[in-house]
C-alpha cells in the first residue's frame, strides 16, 4: 500500500516536472521573444533591454529554468504584465468561480451517469436500455457551445425561468461578502438565503452545459462494466446464497465495477477544466477559464504560465486521489499479494 | 411420464415462463397435479421430468431434456457426462439459477423435501438457495468475490438465512471455516481471497456453502480446476462433511475417477438425457448402454497401452437439433431401425436400481428389435473390444517394427543440461530486480528420437516454462539445449530459424492458440510460406488437404475460420499446423486436458499414429497421469522447477521411488475401486517458486522427511540406467 502510494507520488512529481518545462519553453516559443511580445514591435531597444534584464531573459536558459523552478516552488508564478498583480493573487480570486462550477458539472455527471449507467446495465436489452444509451450517445456527440446556447434560448428566453449569464445578478452581487470565494458557502454562511437560490439559478444552465458530455461518457462506462461484472462466476456465488436481487448489484457487483469508473472520472476531469474555458465564455462566468482565455489574448506570459501549470497541477492532483481510491476499492491494490 | 399431452404441456410451460399470461398458471399447476406426484417416502430430492430450455438466436436449446432420479438424504449422487450434456444446467434448475430471461424450466417438477419448488416465488426461491441447497463451483479463483474478505462473504450468508448478527455471525463463519480445515481461521477471518492459495478458496466456497447446514449440497465440478493432490484433499473434506452434517451431496463431474470414489450413486448424461443410472460398480463393471461403455473404453488407462483407444464416432449433437429419438442413434455401434425417432424410457437391469434407457434393454420394445439379453450384450462386446485390440495391437506392432528398420542416429533428439530458467522480479519505478522466480531449476534430460518423454507436474512445477524453453520461446534461459548435436541455447534468432521448423509446439488452448480472424487453410499454410516449403501456392494448397485429411478433417472446410469447429477439431487444427512444417520434434503443452474424455481419445490415437509414421518425438507435458500412463515412453516428475524422479513408464508407475512420485500417483483417482492402493495425503499446498523450501523443495510436505533433507537438495541415485531419483531416502541404495 505505502510503496504504491510513494510510487503515484513519484510519478506525479515527474509529470510536474515534465509540464514546468514545457511550460517554461512556452515563453521561448513565441516569434521573437517575450520582451516582443509584450511590449509590441515598435518598442524602443532600450525598453526591451530593460524588460528582458527584468525577466532574466539574458541569463543562459537553464539558469532561467532554474530559477523559474525555484519560483515555482515557493508559489510564486511572478506578476501579470497585464494588471501587475503577482499571478497567485489572481488565480486565488478566479478559481473558486471555476472549482465551482466544475465540481457542480462534475456531481451532475457522476450522479446522473452512474444512475444512468445502472438502470441501463440492470434493464438490459429492454427499452430503458436502449433509451438511456441513445440519449447518452447524443450527449456525447453534442458540441458543448451549442448544447449552451441552445440551454440559454430554452430556458433564458423561451422559458425565462433561469439566468444565462454570471454567477449572481447584479443588485445581489455586492451584497455576499466573500469569505471562500464559492458563492454557495458564503452566501449560505451569511445565512443570506436569497442569494443563495439565486446563485443555485446562475450554476445550473453552466453546470449542465459543462457535465453532459462527461455524464454520458460515465453512463456508457457504467453499463458495460456492470455488465461485465454482473457475469462473474462471483455474482452467481452471491444469487446462489439467496441474496436478493439489489443486494448483488449494489454490493457485490457495484464496487468491482467501479475501478474503470473511477478511471474515466479523473480523466474527465481534465476535460471539464478544459471545457470550463467554452462554458465560462457562454455563460459569461467570471472564473479561471475565462481569465486564462484574457491572458492568452493579451500575450501575459506570466499568467499563461502560473495557470497553466496550475491547472496541471490540479489535474494530476485529481488523478492522486483516484489512485487512492483504487486501493480503497480493490483490496488487491490494497493487501500485498500474499498467497503462497 | 410418457403423456399425451406433450405439446400442451410444452406450449402450457412455455406460456408461464414467457410471463405472457399469469392465468396460464392454473392449467399447469393442474398439469402438474395430474402428471407429477410428491414422492412420499424418504426422498430428500426428486426430480420429475425436468426441462430446462434456453432461446438462443439458432433456436430453442433443449439443454436438459425431461430428466427424473431421486436423492436420497445422506448421499453422494453423482451426475457424469462430457461438456454440453446438461449436468450444470440440471445443478442452476435445481437451485432455481437458470440465466433469465433467455432460460425457462419448460416442464417437471423439482421436489425438494416434498415441495415442488419450481414455481416459488423470488421470495420463497432466496429461503431455497443457500439455505436448504447450497453450491459450490468450478472456478475457486473466480467465485469469490475479490473485494470483500472472506469472512464478509460467509457472514453474509449467514445472516441472510439465520438469526444471527454481529460477532455472533462472526463467530459461526469462524466455526466454519475451522470445520473445513482452514488453520487460524480468527485471523483469515478478515483476509481477501487473494491472499489465499486455490485449494484455500475451494475450502472458503465450501464453509460458505455449508455455513447455513443445507441438506443438499450441489458440488459442480468442486475439483476440475485444482491440482491432484489438492483435489484429493477436497474430495475427502466434502466427503467427512457429508458423514458429518448429515447432508446429501450431488457431485457434478466428467471425470469417471473422481465419481468411483465418492459417489453412492451415478446417472451418466448425454445430451440432455440420463442414459444410465446405477451404482459405480454396476456401471464400471457391467455397463449397458452403448455410451457408458463408449465412454469407459475411450478412457486411457495402463492396460490399453500400445494399443488405439476405442473412440466415438462422431460428435454430440447441438441442443438446438436434437432428433425425436435416442440422441447417441447416429454414433451408436448398435443403431437399429427407429432408434432415432422414438425416446427411449429408463428401463431397470435385471429388477436392480441399475437403470438404462436404452431400445437394447426395452422388456417391451416400440418397433420389432432383437431384444439383447443384457448379460449376452455384456459378452458379445467384450469379445468385439479384445477382437478389435488384437487387431489395433498388431497394426502397431508392425509400424514401430517399421520405424524400427529405419536407421536411428546415436545421439538423442533434444539434450537437455542444467537447464536454468529464473524470471526476475522487479519493483519500484527503477524496476530492480528483487528476486527470481525459479521457474526451472538445474533440470537435466535427454528425449530420444521417436519416443515420447511426459513431463509431469502440478502447477507452479515448472513444466510448461521448460517447454518454452527447450523452444526458446521467450523465456530467460540458462544451460545448454542440445538439439541433434548443436547447442541452440545461444544461437541468434536468424541461427534458431531452421530450427523453429524442426521443432514444433501444439497448446493447451485450443479456443485461443488459432488466430480468429484466419481461415484454417491460412493458418497451415502460413508456416510453410514462412520456412518455404512447397514451391508454390497450388502445392501448399494440395499439401494442406492432405494434412487435412490425416489430422481427420475434411479438405473442403480450408476456408473457415476458427470458430465454425468443435474444441476437438480446433485440436486437430492445431496438430495439422504443427506438421505443415515437418516437425521432428513436438512440445504438447497439455494438448489433452481442455478436451472431453471421448475426444481426447481421438486426439491421443491421432498423435500416437502421427510419431509412428513420421518418427516424431514428443515432450508431452501434462498433469493428468493416467494419459501418461497409456500414452509415454518415458516420464520425469517435476515438482518446484526440479526434476526429482525419471524413468521409463513401467518403472514410475510399478516401483515409484521419490515420496512426492508415490503421493502423485496414489493421489490420482482410479476408476477401479478395487486396487488396494495406500492413499498417501499430502498435506498444505505448493510453495511459491519465489520463496523455495531450503534443501529439499519438497520436504516439508514429505511423510518420510529426515533432518538432512532441510540442508542440501540431495544429488541423484541410480537404479538403473533409466531410473533415477533426488531423494535422501536412497543415498545408499547404489
């Protein structure tokens, strides 16, 4: 268990290690060089000196990386050219905005889709089968800007009954004191309840915009892995005990089933914080993606490089705790191998 | 049971199992009343005409097919029969496990301590399964589930069907698994059955089964999957619990042996019909319907040696095209006219419990037949087998006469010495290597040119790693592989390509060792193409047909694939692959044991007639030792990567000399009941190859273990010059 531990930990420091260079070499990509990109060609030679002795750029490159990295250690991703704030502070204000939105599309996907997943494994080859799978087929084949725009004309501006931008309307917004930055804890830590419902209202469309493609790719996963376990000689020991149909399925055959589940969860998740980059612009969510999509624009190098790297991070992050919970799941992993 | 209403009741079952109409309930629970009767003597289980019937895309599969015998409380029945002939589905309609919703019990009834419990409710059937019937399965690796532990899993049973919760749960699995013979069962209580070895885990499944005292236990092929002297552990566990808890056991098996020791009673089966029912003695000594007696000659066994095993014709019918007669009429030696549209009913030989359904033995026959006198049937075949042995007897004789004017080189084919072959264990991200399995260790053998060597072992011994070694197959290996005097053990692989022609390998598998996606005909051309035999492809072809022909199937079936042909035809595939290519030298890494009894006696005729005419030379690796017997010259017993015993096979078999040999070969069941062998029981399971018992592998298992065997692994005595043996107990005997 400890070796397996040390060993995903090893690897994940590797990874970093791995995305900190690209990341670094990033910057010497750029026709040019970064002093071009962000002072624009008609700089004068004396303000590019300076701006390249300021980021070191003179220095040889593995001096830069050095440095870069020992940087990076200490949490410091350098300042914005943009707003001259250092990087850190200002992923500490976009992220909660996007931490909470993908966690929000991230329970709708494994919530609906394992349920999904379930009924469609259980019912096999009978209409809810068919059903779930072809809506689930869909899902996936649906191009997320359109399945949000679509949301937005639905229930915006046929239906008003949802709002299709930011995470609170306007008059509310001054009111929650942010004390987490995820408006769902502050607003019910304030005990301000209006505003609560109100930014549930603002989460859903986004949220749903952003889970569907992951909710149908879990729900397929789910199927054919409880399909596959359900025909283990193990669930017909578990029948042949006189247990009762649910009791098989729910323990005997759900926790061997969910290890490829588990998998696909930690890979969508890299897929929702890519996603979060086209649902934040949708929705006009004021979070991570949409300032990483700022940053890009406005050629700041620094801040494309701390969120880049900080979304790596949290990826691999992610990831950890899915190996984790492999060896929750399966005592294998677990309990060395043992028998003789 | 013959009735009239046959396709009402047919219709009536299927009407009911379809769920189409709730109604149709009453006219077969009247059917039922009329046709089916509660047995009320003693009978603990009575099974009336049961039919179980699957729909598959082909049509329906009459899987078993109106079967009826009774069991009595406190006893071993046995149900015997080859794969496909219903004996697991009748065990899954028995505990009312039939796959839904493709499977339906049709028809019958199923009485279990006087109640028909075939039309129960979910809730009345889960109080049945497990509680009053309980199963053990085939595969111990697989029938436990590997994320909860053990003693989860015996618990659960326990308070699915008793009043007991908590540690009081707890301590009645703990009392199980002791019962068993689990040692410490408090501390394995709570470990998973990874941890534990195959033997361990058929223990585990038992003291599940039996956690809630059923009186019927159904033991579905308990000990296919285990080694020999595993399995006769096992087989003697359940047969103390039976004495013990007073229960009845319904043994599932198509191994004779196993059935002639255990069982009270045997139905033999063949597709979806009991043929034969009786006691071991009546069936082993007097069989009576041409199947059994098939059946028991197809089995090799020692006194058939140098002779062709007597073999089936043919093969089982589908379930889904059954005839409306007697389904062995199209392989019976002894058809007559009207076997094949007209059911025979299980008639009683000579008033006894011994029973056959049979035209031969029908005291008032359907159709005008020479009615057999059971005793004359008897007599009349045993002259037709020794007459057809004689013959089969001298045609040998004089193939090997044959070979034998053929000059033979001084030299042995393969030369084996100090064959090593340790797979490194690694770990960490650096992959270091921790340790070795020592797969095969120090092994030193010689085959000679046209014989055949068996390698014999339980698993873990090493010996199909030898086979991949002496073919280079992949393996890390150390030592000197002589093949026809040159050393191929450190030739390059453009050096070891003549070579790959001249030495060949046939697999265990015959489902996975044919490429599924290849026609047959490529699969025995593609070696040729590869060692240019045969100048063109018109050539290849001819000489495909002919390979066709002499492995026994038909040239015109090139084009097919894989998965158009039966476990024994894919066999022959793979056997007619190997020979495209002019082997001299065969490895048959267990080419026998995935194949029913009936069919392996036509492969080992066909490999047997294949090393007289060819001169080839087989290393034919093995765990099941009566083929040894019939089947090989020679015989090397391995045990832990060691070679501790080799000899011809008269001198193995007649004055076995290693403790470990001796156990083996008293371990194996025999079909004669009566041979007065001394049963050595081996205690504990295989050490692991990684961590080997220091001096002697084997010593702390052996019953005649000595202080010196824990030292030093002993050299080799010689009893003659074929005889040899490691062991301490004959350090003087030179």
């Amino acid at each position: 268990m400890f070796s397996y531990l040390l060993q995903r930990f090893l690897s994940i420091g590797l990874s970093l290690l791995a995305v900190s260079l690209l990341v670094f070499l990033m910057v010497h990509l750029i026709p040019g060089d970064a002093a071009v990109a962000i002072l624009g060609e008609r700089a004068t030679e004396k303000a590019l000196t300076e701006l390249r002795a300021e980021m070191g750029l003179d220095k040889p490159l593995y001096h830069q990386y050095a440095k870069f990295l020992w940087d990076v250690v200490h949490l410091d991703f350098g300042r914005s050219f943009k707003t001259k704030q250092p990087v850190i502070e200002e992923i500490k204000r976009y992220f909660p905005a996007t931490a909470e939105l993908t966690l929000a599309a991230m329970a709708f996907s494994i919530l609906f889709g394992i349920a999904a997943g379930i009924i469609a494994a259980v019912s096999r080859g009978t209409f809810l089968d068919y059903f779930s799978m072809s809506i689930s087929l869909a899902g996936i084949s649906m191009p997320i800007f359109w399945l949000g725009l679509m949301l937005i004309l639905l229930f915006s501006y046929f239906l008003p009954i949802l709002p299709s931008t930011g995470r609170l309307d306007v008059v509310l917004d001054l009111d929650v004191q942010s004390r987490t930055g995820f408006y769902l804890i502050d607003t019910l830590l304030t005990g301000n309840f209006t505003a609560f419902r109100n930014a549930v209202a603002h989460l859903i469309l986004p949220a749903i915009t952003l889970g569907t493609i992951p909710l149908a790719i879990i729900a397929r996963m789910t199927r054919s892995s409880l399909l596959e376990v359900l025909n283990q000689p193990y669930i017909t020991t578990a029948y042949a005990k006189g247990l009762p149909r649910w009791k098989v399925i729910r323990k005997h055959a759900m926790k061997n089933s969910m290890v490829p589940v588990l998998t696909i969860i930690g890979l969508e998740f890299g897929y929702l914080l890519g996603g979060a980059i086209l649902t934040e612009h949708i929705f006009s969510w004021p979070g991570l993606g949409s300032w990483l999509r700022a940053a890009v624009e406005a050629r700041d190098v620094r801040a494309v490089q701390g969120g880049v790297l900080f979304v790596a991070s949290l990826f691999m992050l992610v990831n950890l705790i899915v190996d984790m919970l492999y060896a929750y799941v399966d005592p294998r992993i677990r309990v060395g191998n043992e028998a003789t | 049971m013959m009735s009239p209403f046959g396709d009402i009741k047919a219709y009536l079952g299927l009407c009911v199992n379809l769920k189409k109409f709730r109604f149709s309930q009453f006219p077969l629970t009247f059917h039922k009343i009329l046709c089916y009767s509660n047995p009320m003597d003693d009978t603990l289980l009575s099974v009336q005409n049961l039919k179980t019937y699957f729909r598959t895309p082909e049509g329906l599969a009459r899987a078993v097919d109106g079967i009826s015998f009774d069991i009595k409380p406190n006893e071993i029945f046995a149900l015997v029969g080859e794969s496909g002939c219903g004996k697991s589905v009748t065990a899954l309609s028995l505990i009312q496990l039939i796959a839904q919703p493709a499977g339906f019990i049709a028809d019958g009834a199923i009485y279990y301590k006087g109640q028909d419990i075939t039309g129960l409710s979910e809730v009345e059937k889960r109080k049945i399964q497990g509680n009053d019937i309980a199963m053990i399965f085939q595969e111990p690796m697989t029938s436990l589930n590997p994320v909860f532990t053990i003693g989860n899993q015996i618990s659960e049973a326990i308070q699915e069907h008793q009043d007991l919760r908590g540690a009081a749960a707890r301590n009645a699995a703990i009392e199980m698994l002791d019962r068993v013979g689990i040692p410490e069962p408090a501390a394995r209580y709570d470990e998973y059955p990874h941890q534990m070895s195959g033997g361990m885990k058929q223990r585990v499944m038992i003291a599940m089964a039996l956690s809630c005292r059923p009186g019927l236990l159904i033991a579905d092929e308990p000990t296919t999957a285990l080694d020999v002297t595993i399995q006769a552990q096992i087989l003697e566990l359940i047969q103390r619990l039976q004495q013990e808890l007073q229960m009845a056991v319904l043994l599932i098996t198509h191994d004779l042996g196993v059935v002639a020791n255990i069982a009270d009673r045997v139905a033999v089966m063949y597709a979806g019909k009991i043929a034969e029912m009786g006691t071991w003695e009546q069936l082993y000594e007097t069989p009576q319907h041409p199947y059994t007696i098939k059946l028991l000659e197809s089995t090799p066994a020692r006194d058939k040696r140098g002779t062709a095993l007597n073999t089936i014709s043919g093969r089982v019918p589908k379930a889904t095209a059954y005839n409306d007669g007697c389904r062995f009429a199209d392989r019976c030696p002894k058809v007559m006219d009207g076997c094949d549209t007209i059911i025979p009913t299980l008639h009683a030989v000579n008033g006894s419990e011994h029973s056959v359904a049979c035209h031969l033995y029908n005291p008032e026959p359907p159709f005008s037949v020479r009615l057999a006198d059971p005793e004359l049937a008897i007599q009349e075949h045993a002259t037709v087998v020794s007459a057809t042995k004689l013959e089969l007897e001298t045609e040998v004789v004089q193939q090997s006469e044959r070979v034998s004017e053929q000059p033979t080189a001084s030299h042995p084919q393969l030369q084996v010495k100090d064959l090593c072959v340790h797979y490194p264990i690694q770990k960490g991200i650096f992959k270091r290597t921790v340790g070795y399995v020592y797969a095969v260790d120090d092994v030193t053998l010689d085959i000679p040119r046209g014989k055949t060597l068996a390698l014999v072992g339980e698993s873990g011994s090493g010996k199909t790693s030898f086979g991949k070694a002496v073919l280079q197959l992949g393996v890390p290996v150390e030592g000197d592989i002589v093949y026809d005097g040159v050393n191929i053990a450190t030739t390059t692989r453009q050096q070891m390509h003549p070579y790959r022609k001249r030495m060949q390998i046939i697999f265990q598998d015959p489902y996975a060792s044919l490429n599924p996606r290849m026609p047959v005909g490529r699969i025995i051309q593609e070696g040729m193409q590869t060692h240019g035999i045969g100048a063109s492809d018109e050539e290849r072809q001819t000489r495909t047909a002919e390979l066709m022909l002499r492995v026994g199937l038909s040239p015109d079936m090139v084009t097919r694939y894989p998965h158009e042909f039966s476990g024994g035809q894919r066999q022959r595939i793979g056997i007619a692959r190997c020979l495209a290519v002019d082997p001299e030298f065969i490895v048959c890494d267990e080419a026998t044991s995935a194949l029913d009894v009936s069919v392996q006696a036509q492969i080992l005729n066909l490999l047997k007639s294949l090393q007289v005419d060819f001169n080839l030379s087989y290393l034919f690796i093995t765990h099941n030792l009566s083929v040894v017997e019939y089947f090989a010259d020679e015989v090397a017993v391995m045990y832990l990567g060691r070679i501790v015993e080799r000899g011809t096979t008269e001198e193995i078999f007649d004055a076995p000399k290693h403790p470990y040999t001796r156990a083996l070969l008293s371990a194996v069941p025999k079909m004669d009941t009566q041979t007065g062998v001394e049963k050595i029981r081996l205690e504990g399971d295989v050490p692991s190859p990684i961590n080997r018992p220091a001096g002697c592998h084997f010593h702390p298992r052996c019953p005649e273990v000595m202080p010196v065997c824990k030292e030093e692994y002993p050299g080799a005595t010689h009893f003659t010059q074929t005889h040899s043996c490691h062991c301490y107990l004959y350090r003087d005997a030179e």
